[in-house]
C-alpha cells in the first residue's frame, strides 16, 4: 500500500478519540508531504535537528511531536513550535521546557513519560518518581508548560500478554493521576502509547495519540 493509503485505512479504523500521529524519522521530507496531502497533521520525531530541518521546509499547519529523548541544551530549537513534547522524563527537563517556553511567549503542551517496558534501554520515570515529582509540586509553578497527559512504550516482544499488562498499568497510573494530583486539571487527558506492532492493544487501554511509523511509512533506514 502507499503511505496516502496507510494513513486512510488506519485513520479509518481509529475510534473516536484516538488521533494518529505518524512517526516520520529518518524518513524525508517527501514522505511527509505524501501523508499531509492524505490529510495527515500530527507527525512525530525524536530528533531535534531532523524535526527542525523538516519543520523548515513544510507546511506551517502540521503538528509536530516531539516523541525522542531530549537533552535540556536543545529544547530552545524546538520551543517557538513544538506542538506537544512527550518525553518529559524529570522536574529538570519540565522546567527547562517551561523556561524557553517563556521566552517565545508561549504555553508548551507535554506529557510525562514513564518507564514500563521490562527493558534497560527504555527511557521515562518509574511511577514512584513520578509521583515524587507530582508531590514536590514546583510543576504547579510552571506557567509555560501544560501537562496533558502520560506517553509510555511497550517491551519489544512478541509476548502480548506482557504488552497488555503494560498497557493496562499505564492506564491505571494515568487514572491514578487524574484522580489525585489533576482531578480539577481538565487538560491532563492524553494517554500516548501504542506502535506499529501493538497500537490495537493500546486503544484497548484507553490511548489518546498512536505513534505509528513503519506501517505507514515502510521500514527506517538507519545506515543512511
Ligand atoms: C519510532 C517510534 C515510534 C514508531 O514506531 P513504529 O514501530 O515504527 O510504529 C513510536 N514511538 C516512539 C517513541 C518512537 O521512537
């Protein structure tokens, strides 16, 4: 199938209430272009450079996520437009994205992200560190950034069973969250989880924001 096709068969079969995000890294500019003009808005990168370059050369109405891990020194390339960053991993990175938020006068949407793969290699907070940095409360402060929500990825596996069960304590900690720490926040309502591989097992979870890449654009191509 091309990539206008992907994008129409899965936007298709998404519920309501779950958008799609198409994860464009390492793929060009081109590629881009072919899914905005199936009507595709929201995509996703993990690096800075490449989602600037990208963002330079495209159409203004797309929204771009930041979906990688972010180092604090490069957050003021991606600030004057990011439309949601969701890999907010410590109180050091929020603040920092709330400082150069401030600068470009604007109010930078996040999400916290959190570790549940069963992998070393994965980053985010546990749910105890999260909680530590709910109940430190310097983010109540913050006025540049907007917590919306949680993003999480999966263990790489072909367990499913083990991917359902980190889905599902996902969801709970996000409706442990809403339920605590935001119950008067109407804005944290985003739960980022689900890819190629498992995304049907996320919107079984109760996700917001699919990250799909290779289904839509074919395999990454990381020698390049
Ligand atoms: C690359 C990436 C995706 C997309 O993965 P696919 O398996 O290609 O759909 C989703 N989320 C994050 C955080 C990624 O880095």
């Amino acid at each position: 199938m091309t990539i206008k096709e992907e994008i129409a068969k899965i936007t298709a079969e998404l519920p309501k209430g779950v958008r799609l995000i198409a994860v464009s890294k390492f793929h060009p500019a081109d590629a881009v272009m072919e899914a905005y003009e199936a009507g595709q808005r929201l995509f996703g990168e993990n690096k800075v450079q490449e989602m600037v370059a990208k963002q330079e050369v495209l159409p203004k109405d797309i929204e771009w996520h930041f979906i990688g891990h972010l180092q604090t020194n490069k957050v003021k390339y991606i600030a004057p437009f990011v439309a949601m960053i969701h890999s907010i991993d410590s109180l050091h990175l929020l603040t920092e994205v709330n400082r150069q938020a401030e600068k470009v006068g604007r109010v930078i949407n996040v999400l916290l992200q959190i570790h549940i793969a069963h992998e070393e290699t994965k980053f985010g907070m546990t749910f105890d560190e999260c909680r530590a940095l709910l109940n430190e409360g310097t983010w109540k402060q913050l006025n540049h950034v907007r917590i919306c929500g949680l993003m999480g990825m999966a263990t790489f596996t072909d367990n499913m069973e083990q991917v359902d069960g980190e889905f599902a304590g996902l969801q709970a900690f996000f409706e442990e969250l809403k339920g605590n720490w935001f119950a008067d926040d109407t804005a944290f309502k985003e739960l980022s989880m689900g890819m190629t591989d498992d995304y049907p097992i996320a919107i079984r979870h109760g996700s917001t924001f699919v990250r799909i890449g290779t289904l839509i654009f074919g395999e990454r191509n990381y020698n390049k």
